[in-house]
C-alpha cells in the first residue's frame, strides 16, 4: 500500500495539441493573451520588436489549442493551429496522379 502512496498520477497525454503562431512585428506585448492562457504556454519576451515593444513568445509543447489567447488579442496577430499528435497523417494522393498531371500538361488529339 505504501508503494500506491508515494507513487505521482500518471501524466495524461492530451488528445489535441495546439501550435501558436504570434506576428511579433505586430504584438504590443500587452499581456492580455498571457492572462488568458490556462496552460501558461505564453510569455514575454526579453527582446523588443520593430516598434520598441516586448512581444509574446509561445512554448508550443504546452499550448492544448484552446485558442483563448487568440480571442483576447485586440490587434488578432495570434493564430492557433490544433493538432492531434496521435492521428498519423494521411496520404490522400489519388494512385494514378502521374497519369492525371500528364494529360493535362500534354492534351491528348
């Protein structure tokens, strides 16, 4: 039993996982997406942009795609992007795609 006390929860893997994309020539760094963000997966930055302000940086590992931070930006210089890290990408690549580029760069008579 004592073994079940001092063992930590298992982390559970999220099914969806977001990638944050910032315009950081555009951010203000007003923080609101900083306050927004329940995965504290944003930051500020200690570099300044074109315009002279601290900008936001996202550590992409923790972001779950909940996009809150994307709503609260007034400028909207955030976009998320949702992935799900366990679904393998599919190949929709018709078989015959050599046959069909063929006939349409050289018409058939």
């Amino acid at each position: 039993m004592e073994d079940n006390i001092n063992k930590s929860p298992s982390v559970k893997e999220r099914k969806v996982k977001g990638k944050v994309e910032i315009d950081i020539q555009k951010c203000k760094g007003c923080e609101l997406c900083i306050s927004a963000c329940k995965e504290q997966a944003l930051s500020l930055s200690n570099s300044i942009n074109i315009k002279g302000y601290h900008y936001i940086i996202a550590n992409n590992d923790a972001c779950n795609g909940c996009v809150n931070c994307a709503l609260v930006c007034p400028d909207a210089v955030i976009t998320v992007y949702r992935t799900h890290p366990k679904k393998k990408p599919v190949d929709i690549t018709p078989a015959d795609i050599r046959e069909q580029l063929q006939s349409l760069i050289v018409p058939t008579k």
